[in-house]
C-alpha cells in the first residue's frame, strides 16, 4: 500500500523532500506553509494539495513530516492538531521531547546535508540520523528513514546535536572560509570557480582514504613562520581576517604538537 505523507514547511528541505518522497513509493498528499504562495507553488510541482490552514491539514496520512525553521518547530507542532499517523521532524538540533505530550507517535529523521532549493540531490548517499518515541513506532521512522537512504544512523538527541555541531563547522564554517577566499581573490581579479575549485576538490577526495589531519596541509602544519608572518601582513587592512588566519594556524600548530 502507498504511504501517503503531509509535508509541513516550504523552505529548502521541504522542497527536496517534496520532490523526491515519489520517487521512493510515497504519495505526497498535501503541502502544509504559513506564505500562500511558497505553498501553492510547491504543491502545483508535485500535483499535490496545499493550505494555509492548520484546521485544513489532511487527517489520514501515515507521515507528516516537519521540514520547518527551528526556531518556528514548537509553534507549528502546538498548531497541528492532527494526532493520527507518524509525526516526524527534521532537525539537527531540536530534541525529539519537542513532541510529548502533544503527538502519540513521533519520531526525527534529520538528513546530514545542505539543501538548496532547485538544486536536486541523491538521498541515498547522505546520512540519515532516526529517532522516535518508542518500540512500536521504531520501524516505521526506520521504514521512512531507509527508503531514503542506505546510511541511517540510531540516535539520542543528545548525539543528534552533536552530529549537527560537527556539521556546522565541517560545511557551514568552511563555506564562510571559502567566502573569505572568495574575496581575496576579486580583490586581485581571479574568478573563485578556475582557481579554488581544483583545490577544494583535491582536498575533499583526499579524504576518502585519510582522514582529516593526516589530510591537513599548509605553512601552519609544517610551522613554518616566516609564510604565517607574510601572510598576516598581507590582510593588514582586515583585522577579522587577520584574527581568522592567526587563530586558525596557531590551532593547527597545536594540533601538530599532540
């Protein structure tokens, strides 16, 4: 029988979620959003339904699935009044107990990726982090959680966070540090994509076969001082910079000592 599932939220992962949850046997039956438009244009994607009202969300899904802001996650959870089927939410750092006392069954599957919208991706490469509230309802997060994808991972919430921590600074941070190249790069008139991307990719596809700080390169990694010190003295004229490439290279030099 084809699952069939309410998506509540129109952001990023919502969208891919949308779109790929068809692929995998499931019927997405409604979009769920707060912007008229954000929901009506998603649902028309997919040939789904949609609303704006919470009084109108379907009653007889098997998974409604919460693909919203953190910080809007409790709101919406008190505003849907529905109690049937799985209640799943999607987030890397909001506690599974978001749901007690307010759903029967529920559980998270919090996908470890960036999502942009329009820009599809393979959910069986990523991996899936699942919890839910109890034995019963186990298998069918899992169920859920393992069309998706092949790499699922059993948490608490307390690793759950910890994981979406080391993604913040893994992806997030990084993609900061590439800006960061980006601007030193127009600064001097060189386009980021010719000049950085080989590198980016090298340094990535090392890390198949090493691991990070065996992976680790660079004028802070060999100590090499008088490169630091002409470098710092290029970005003279920004301290946030400067204060990024000391503290960065001093922790570097350290992690070498150990």
């Amino acid at each position: 029988m084809i699952k069939k599932v309410v998506v509540i939220g129109t952001g990023n992962v919502a969208w891919h979620l949308a779109h790929s949850l068809p692929l995998f046997g499931y019927c997405v039956v409604q979009i769920f959003g707060r912007d008229l438009d954000k929901a009506q244009g998603l649902a028309l994607e997919i040939g789904a339904d949609y609303t704006t009202d919470y009084n109108e969300i379907y009653i007889n899904a098997d998974f409604y699935i919460y693909a919203v802001a953190d910080n809007a996650l409790h709101q919406v959870i008190d505003n849907v009044k529905v109690d049937s089927g799985v209640h799943i939410h999607t987030s890397g750092s909001v506690d599974i107990d978001v749901f007690r006392g307010k759903k029967s069954n529920y559980g998270v599957v919090y996908p470890l990726q960036t999502f942009t919208r329009n820009k599809k991706i393979n959910f069986s490469k990523i991996a899936i982090f699942i919890e839910a509230n109890s034995t019963d309802t186990m298998p069918k997060v899992e169920e859920f959680a393992k069309k998706l994808s092949l790499k699922i991972f059993d948490t608490d919430s307390r690793q759950r966070r910890m994981v979406h921590l080391a993604a913040v600074v893994g992806c997030n941070f990084t993609n900061y540090l590439w800006q960061v190249a980006n601007e030193l790069l127009k600064e001097n008139h060189f386009p980021f994509r010719d000049v950085m991307l080989p590198l980016i990719e090298e340094s990535v596809d090392k890390l198949k076969y090493l691991s990070p700080m065996e992976a680790q390169t660079g004028p802070a990694v060999r100590q090499d001082t008088d490169t630091i010190t002409k470098h710092l003295q290029l970005l003279d004229k920004n301290d946030d910079f400067r204060h990024i490439y000391r503290y960065i290279s001093d922790l570097i030099i350290k992690s070498v000592g150990k």
